[in-house]
C-alpha cells in the first residue's frame, strides 16, 4: 500500500512516455473507400484539358489525385505521379483551391500526367471525397467504386503499395 | 543578405491552403439570425481537419472557411444542422465532429467524469475521516 502512489507515478509516466515517443496517428481517413464515387461536376482546371465529372471515371481502372499550386509536398510527389503514368496507369487530377494560371505554371514546371483536371475551387469535391488534405490520391475502379485511398505524397517507397491498389482493382 | 533571402522565402512559402479568396459565406453571417446561430452553433463542433484540435469556427485555414461556407449554404437551404453533421461523419467518420454520440465505443469518455468525481469524493470522505 505504501509503493502505491509510486506504483501509480511510474504507470502515468510510461503512459506519456509513449505518447510522446510514439504519437497517435491522426490522420482522418475517408469513409468514401467501397463507395461510389459521389457525384461531381468540376470545370476544366486548365485550359486545352477537360474537367471532370463522376461519369468520367468508369470504365478504366485509374488514380484521382488532389493536387494543388500551392501545395509544396505535390511537387515532391510529381516524379512519381509521371512514373505512374509511365507505367501504363491513368491518372484524371481535381485542383483544389487554385488558380488556372497557377496550375499551368505548375504542371510546365512538375510534368502533366493527367487526362481530366477538374477546378475545385470551393472544396466541393474534396469534402464530398471525405479528403482532408493535399496531396491525396484515390484510386477508382472500372465500376467507378473508390478502392483505395492515400493520404498525403505517393513518394518512390509508396510506388509498390499504390501499384498493388490498382492492380486489386483490376 | 541571404538568411534573409532564405527567411522571406520560407515565410512566402508557407502554404495558405489556397490561391482563390473564400467563399462570401465562409465569413459572413446568414441575413436569419436563427439559422445564423444554429449554423454557429453546428460550426463550433466540426473539426477542421487541416489543423489539429480547432473547430472550423476557429479556425484560419482555406479548407475550413469552405466547411463553414458548405455549412451556412446547407442551413439557409432548409437542412438540419444535424443532417449536416451526419452528412460529415458519413464521409470523415466520426472524428470530425467534437460532439459524440453516446455508444458503446464513446460510454467511458463520457462516464469518466462523473467516476473521478466520484472517485475524488471517496478519497476525500476516507481522509477527513482519518484526522478525526
């Protein structure tokens, strides 16, 4: 009895320590994976490209990527992006909160692997996709049924796990 | 000379979130004031998912101003705030709402401070009796 409040000292220290060591992951994931995709309505983001819209996105398996100007992490996730594309994998982009001149400079800068850019100027897309960051990318089957999503850039060790995504949803 | 190249350019750097203005709604209160305050109300307990631990009520980031933008057009529209809150949790889950239901999975946290209370209360009867 007497180790007690000891006893209870070193569990609420081992409780922190962890926490602090290894912190929760916060990351809000989308209760949008088996679901169709919701249904949208995007303008052309660029000029020369078509905007997207949920018809859009059947009949091929392919990766929806949010993206944006202004988002630093984008350009780290662009070289992949094109290996991807490379690789044979379609690739339709949503430009969130951006401005047109802005996304043309971005895409002459990073490389354009996309087939449809839709503007999401009001995050409509992104909150109806139950996104909550940028990057993010979802990878749709032919049914137009969300199979996968990841949060945040697809850096080079990601490749394989994004590669396998789209080959279950093949 | 070039810190302060290197420290003005990280300082234009920082994401923004946006490169359009936000939306009139985002920041400017429905002419019904009863929709208003329940808009308000509803805002105060959506997260903001960009920023941790902030209501989209407080919060300065792009994608939270849409959020309250997407929250007052749905409640001039008619729609319940609470309708709006299901709407959210069925795509984010239900982190994003900072009021939760009590269910199984949320039955501790709510009935964790009336067992401290009670707890406190214990130990407190058990000392003040000892120095009697």
């Amino acid at each position: 009895m007497l180790w007690a409040p000891l006893a209870g000292f070193v569990l609420l220290a081992v409780l922190v320590a962890v926490g602090l060591l290894r912190p929760a992951d916060r990351t809000v994931l989308s209760r949008m994976v088996g679901r169709p995709v919701p249904a949208l309505v995007l303008a052309p983001a660029v000029a020369g490209k078509p905007g997207l819209s949920t018809a859009d996105l059947k009949g091929e398996v392919r990766l929806v990527n949010l993206f944006a100007s202004w988002c630093a992490p984008c350009i780290a996730e662009a070289p992949q992006l094109l290996a991807l594309k490379q690789a044979g994998v379609r690739i339709d982009g949503i430009a969130l909160r951006d401005a047109r001149a802005d996304v043309t400079r971005f895409l002459a800068d990073h490389g354009d692997p996309f087939d449809h850019i839709g503007d999401d100027p009001r995050s409509t897309a992104q909150l109806a996709l139950g996104s909550s960051g940028v990057p993010e990318s979802f990878v749709v089957d032919a049914a137009g049924v969300i199979r996968h999503q990841h949060v945040g850039p697809i850096m080079p060790q990601d490749m394989d796990a994004i590669l396998a995504a789209i080959e279950d949803a093949r | 000379m070039r810190r302060a190249a290197i420290l003005a350019a990280l300082m234009l750097a920082t994401p923004a979130g946006a490169r359009v203005p936000p939306p009139p709604l985002a920041n400017l209160p429905l002419p019904n004031a009863a929709q208003e305050a329940d808009a308000k109300a509803l805002m105060e307990t959506i997260r903001c998912l960009v920023c941790a631990g902030q209501s989209i009520a407080d919060s300065d980031a792009a994608m939270a101003a849409d959020m309250r933008a997407m929250v007052r057009a749905r409640i001039a529209a008619g729609e319940r705030p609470e309708a709006v809150r299901a709407w959210l949790v069925d795509r984010y889950g239900r982190e994003v709402s900072y009021d939760p239901p009590l269910s199984a999975g949320t039955a501790v946290l709510w009935a964790a401070p009336v067992l401290m209370i009670l707890a406190g209360v214990l130990i407190a009867r058990a000392s003040f009796r000892k120095r009697r």
